[in-house]
C-alpha cells in the first residue's frame, strides 16, 4: 500500500472500469447485489480531488524529539487543544486499531515523507493534513486534506472525504469559526464515524455539521421565544423619555 503521505490531499483511485455487456438472449441473468454492497462499490468508484503539490518533502529535522499523535508547525492549536487531541487520537486507536494523525503545516515547511516512519503509518492509517496554502488561482485552498490507507475504503468511503473537506476545511468556515474549530470538529466527526460500526458514514452527521440543528431542529428555543433579532425594540421610545426629562 502506498500512501502520498507527502502530500496534503487525498490519494486518487483508479478510474472504474466498465462492466461488460450482457450477451443477448443469455438465458442466465446477472446474480442478485444488495443495496448496501451497490452503495459501497459506488462510492468506493466516485473520483477524488486532484493532488495538489506533486513536489515530494522529506525534512525530519522538522518532526518533534518526543512521541506525538499531532505535530502543530502553524501553532493552529492551542497546547491544551493538542493534549487533548492526543489523548482522543490515542483512544481511538486501542478502541478500533486506526491510526488518525494530525499533521499542521505550511507547505513546503514540512516533515513530509518523515513522517511515514515517525508514525509508522499503515494500510489503517489516516493522516489529516492542514494547511491553509494558496490554490493555483491564488485563492485560500481549502485547509483540509486526508490521506486515506487502503485498508479503511471500506469504512469511510471516498465520498465521506470529500464531504468532510468541503464542510469543515472551506474558507467561509474557517473564518467564522478559526482553524481550531475545524479541525477539531473533523476529528471528532472520523471519531464518531469510526467506533460507530452501524453508520456508515457517506456524509458528516448533522450532529457534527450543525449541532444546534440536530439538537432543536430547524428553529432553536432562543429564536421562538425572543425571535430572529433579540432586542431589537428593547429600547424603543428612550430617546422620547430622556427629552421629557432633559429637554429635547
């Protein structure tokens, strides 16, 4: 199994090849494939988005001296955060056996290939890169990317990556809500996803993507009792007062 683990972006699958045709007037018809067998082959075939640096880094002076789940070069994290993700990223691991590793960087100031041996990645290995590096059109890219061990397709689909990326690692929810919270809600969201062997995640779970949402539905307690603009008439008519007491 090969991982671009030097690569901030997800490894790209072969192209599905096309089924053959049927002959015509075979008296035998195709075996009978369940609907959840059909859902996975299909989303194991969806494409993936390109990679974006082909440029392969190998710089283990920039790996810590000690053992760590998250390496945080860009400081998106505060120490407390990091403590507390290593431990979760720990848990993980003795409770399904995956590796999920967190690698923050700012490309091409990166362990890179290092980190391969560092962690001892395997085929159920994940490593989420972020990095919040320019696109080919200069635009902020999106922070997020995973790579992905071969071993774990069948867990967590191609689409639940993209899907992942696109929700947590675009540039309006980072700015709204900083790249900690990002990448924290990514992580607790493969957590979710992993232990949970009934999920089956192709999608972030609402409960992740909008928490207020999936407590409350679509109107939160907060909006039905004081309304969409809390306040917005508490202080009608003071200006009144103050001249009736004050002159105008």
């Amino acid at each position: 199994m090969a991982l671009a683990l030097a690569l901030p972006a997800l490894a790209l699958l072969p192209p599905p090849h096309p089924l053959p045709a049927c002959a015509s007037g075979s008296p035998s018809a195709p075996p009978a494939v369940g609907r959840r067998a059909l859902l996975r082959t299909a989303l194991l075939l969806a494409p993936l988005p390109a990679v974006a640096r082909p440029e392969g880094v190998n710089k283990p002076e920039l790996l810590p001296p000690f053992a760590t789940n998250v390496i945080d070069l860009q400081r998106f994290l505060t120490t407390g955060q990091v403590k507390a993700i290593d431990k979760q990223l720990a848990d993980l691991e003795k409770a399904t056996g995956v590796k999920l590793r967190v690698l923050c960087q700012s490309y091409p100031e990166t362990p890179g290939l290092a980190i391969k041996e560092y962690w001892k990645l395997d085929e159920r290995s994940i490593v989420m890169v972020v990095d919040k590096g320019q696109s080919k059109g200069g635009n902020v890219a999106n922070i997020l990317n995973f790579n992905v061990g071969e071993g774990l397709k069948l867990n967590l689909p191609n689409q639940f990556w993209t899907r992942l990326q696109s929700t947590f690692g675009n540039n309006f929810f980072v700015r709204d809500n900083g790249e900690d919270v990002a990448i924290t809600r990514a992580i607790d969201t493969i957590d979710y996803c992993l232990r949970d062997e009934l999920a089956y995640c192709t999608d972030v779970p609402m409960r992740f993507k909008d928490p207020s949402r999936a407590m409350y539905g679509d109107q939160d307690p907060a909006t039905k009792m004081f309304g969409s603009q809390p306040g917005k008439d508490m202080f009608t008519g003071l200006t009144s007062g103050v001249e009736k007491v004050f002159g105008p």
